[in-house]
C-alpha cells in the first residue's frame, strides 16, 4: 500500500483529487522523501497523520509553521490548507496515514461517528495537533500512526481491522484531549485563508501561462500590496516565488513519472525555454533536470 512520492493534485479549489484507498477501504499509506519533493499547498476531506521517520520537517497550516524532528508526529483535520518541506535542507522522510473518518466511525447515526467523529470535524478550532511529546498522551498517538501505517504496508491477512483498530485508538486519544487543544482562529486569519485558496487556485489553473502579482491579486479582489502580504505572513514566500516553486514541483512529477523531453516539460510547467528552465532548476535544486531524473531511477 506504501507509495514513495504522492504529489499533490489539484483542482481549482486547491482541493487535493488523490484517491486515498478505496470506497471499500478509504485509507492509503505514504512513505515520502521531502529531499526529493515538497508537499504543495493543498487540502482534503480526509484526516491525515504522519510520523517523521528520518530528519526534520516544516508542516505549515494556513499561517503557523511547524517544525516536527524525527520520531514527532502530526494530525491535520478535514478542509485544513496544508504543506510541508524538509528543514534546512537536511534531508527528512516520513510516514503518512490518509484516511476517510468513516473508515472508523462508520455509519453516521452510530455512536461512533456523533460521539467521536463528528465533534472532531466540526471543531473549526482544531486544525492540526503537533504530536512533540508535551503531552503525555503524544506518545500514544504516534504508536497508533505508525502502527497503523506499518500494517497497512504489510498487508498480512486481517491488516484492515489492524488498521482499522491503530487509527480507532488515535481518534480516541484526539477525542478525550480535545478541549485542550483549542487556539481560537481570529478573524483576519480566516479571511487570510479563505483569500489566499483563491489566489492558489488561480495560480494552479495559470501556472502554464504568464502570471504577474497583478492578475494573481485581482483573482481575489486585493491589492498587490495584501496579496504580498498575504503570501508572506501565511505561506512565507512572494507570490512570484511560489509560482516559480509551484511550477517546479510539476516539473518534477513529469520528470520522475514520464518519458517527455526536458525542453518539453519545461514548456508544459511555463518555463519560457529551456535554458531559463535548466538554469532555475539548477538553482532550486541545484542539479539540472536530467541528471536529477538519473539520481531519481538510480542511473
């Protein structure tokens, strides 16, 4: 069930489009390399929980930056805008456990989805829990994720209520402490979010094409001033930047995922040659596209 790279898919609402499992079985397994690809800002309506394996990581939720050392973990709730890059450059892998709540909450008039489910997904206070050891529950939780995710890779006969069983004891634990780990959003930070998904769609259904501040502010009747605020107080990044990342990241799945030509892959992700796309990549990831495909597939 593990797979090395999710790249993040979306659709015009920055909504992730990753089938996660199955209607049968909604719960998928990733093993991910952040040395390799960032996670890009995005967002489901499944729950998420991961555990850093190896290095360190920065998990942003809307405007809050975490960084998670290794054997720390993390929960994000449904509709949260989220991403996440390795630290400092220093290499960082993890496990993630992306599943459906229905998954153990089952039929919506059971006492598990309305005494357990339910009061989770609605807590507009509780987007994300850094699972850091402060707590003395923290611990616990991060056995149930990777327990969870070890299963789910494994896959021996009855993995399912294994899996089943690890992430049923998590939402327990998130359930039983849900009252102390609410941080009220304040209202500009809501308005900050909402404003910056639309600005992130438009970025994601133009990337292809020239983009200025401009058009990107305009998508969400700002000014070019509050759209530059906007993407530095929340993703930390200007605008143009993160267009630049964001077609990165694109190149980078073609790269590691077809058979299409450099110059060609450059020119679908908006780079306007392919000297100009070879020179940025050398600058972001300092390698150029060819020879980071190579170091990919082991060549």
């Amino acid at each position: 069930m593990a797979l090395s790279i999710c790249g993040s898919k979306t659709n015009k609402h920055s909504k992730e489009l990753i089938n996660h499992g199955s209607a049968l079985f909604p719960v998928a397994c990733y093993d991910d390399d952040l040395s390799q690809i960032n996670v890009t800002w995005h967002w489901h309506g499944e729950w998420e929980a991961l555990v850093i394996t190896h290095g360190s990581a920065v998990i942003a939720v809307g405007s809050e930056k975490y960084k998670l050392r290794q054997d720390e973990g993390f929960f994000i709730n449904t509709g949260v805008l989220h991403a996440a890059w390795e630290f400092q450059s220093a290499g960082c892998r993890l496990h993630s456990v992306v599943f459906h709540p229905r998954l153990v909450g089952g039929s919506m008039d059971s006492v598990f989805w309305q005494g357990y489910i339910q009061p989770l997904l609605q807590d507009d206070q509780l987007k994300c829990v850094h699972l850091d050891g402060s707590a003395f529950w923290h611990q616990e939780m991060i056995s149930s994720i990777e327990a969870a995710w070890q299963h789910g890779v494994a896959e021996e006969d009855g993995y399912e209520f294994e899996v089943r069983s690890a992430l049923s004891r998590m939402t327990a634990l998130l359930k039983q402490n849900q009252t102390s780990l609410h941080s009220p959003p304040s209202e500009k930070e809501l308005r900050d979010n909402r404003r910056l998904k639309i600005m992130l769609q438009y970025i994601q259904e133009h990337y292809m094409e020239e983009l200025s501040i401009s058009q990107i502010a305009q998508s969400a009747m700002v000014s070019e001033s509050e759209c530059l605020r906007n993407f530095r107080s929340t993703i930390g990044t200007p605008p143009i930047q993160y267009v630049k990342q964001f077609r990165m990241q694109q190149a980078i799945q073609l790269l590691m995922t077809t058979q299409k030509k450099v110059g060609d892959i450059g020119a679908e992700c908006g780079f306007v040659d392919t000297s100009y796309f070879i020179k940025t990549f050398r600058e972001l990831k300092g390698c150029t596209p060819g020879e980071y495909r190579q170091q990919g597939r082991g060549i």
